[in-house]
C-alpha cells in the first residue's frame, strides 16, 4: 500500500513562493502518475498539475509558467514549486498517487494525502 505524506502548506502573502513536497512510500508500481489538485471553499475539486513516471508533466492552465511540478530520481517524491502565488490560488492541496497496469489501462491503485492548506493573503 501507499501512502502519502505532504508538508510545505501555510500562509503566505500575494507573488509569494511556496514549495510542496509530497513523500511516496510502500509498494510504487513503475508506470505511475503523481499530481497535486486543490480545492477552494465552495468549489470542485481540480486538478493543479501531474507527472508521469515518463517525466510527462500537465498543469492547469492558470498556474502554467507559475507552478512547476518535478520528482525525484527515484520518482518517490514530487514537488510543486508555486511562486507568484495569487488569492485565487488559496486551497486545500492534495497529493495524487495513481498507479497502473499498463499505459491506458485504469489505476489499480489510487491514493491521496491528507491535504496542506495553502492560503494566499493580500
């Protein structure tokens, strides 16, 4: 099983920076995607950005040039530098953990983290 833990969350004023770090451990399947989504109060949950174990990367289209999302060479942990942080980037964070069987197959796994709060004040 894996499991999920994040750090990096806190407050934080308008062009600021944030780092979230996300830690992968237990069973990882090589063919994997990790990501961060967020959701804002009263608001659905979205998708912020991804990175495939091929090093593929997919963001949303608000944090594009902002964010960047990167792993480590042993692809157990992600990143999300945000910088330029604005208000409408206040959220709760989530990591994302999807492994699969094969390339278009459906996950046979799915796991999340607990969440950070991120909060953008002006």
């Amino acid at each position: 099983q894996v499991q999920l833990v994040e750090s990096g969350g806190g407050l934080v004023q308008v062009g600021e920076s944030l780092r979230l770090s996300c830690a992968a451990s237990g069973s990882i399947f090589s063919i994997n995607t990790m990501g961060w989504y967020r959701q804002a109060p009263g608001k659905q949950r979205e998708l912020v950005a991804t990175i495939a174990s091929s090093g593929k990367t997919n963001y949303l289209d608000p944090v594009k040039g902002r964010f960047t999302i990167s792993r480590d060479s042993a692809g157990n942990i992600i990143y999300l530098q945000m910088n330029s942080l604005k208000p409408e980037d206040t959220a709760v964070y989530y990591c994302n953990f999807r492994s699969f069987r094969f390339p278009g197959s459906l996950p046979t796994s799915d796991v999340w983290g607990q969440g950070t709060q991120v909060t953008v004040s002006s």
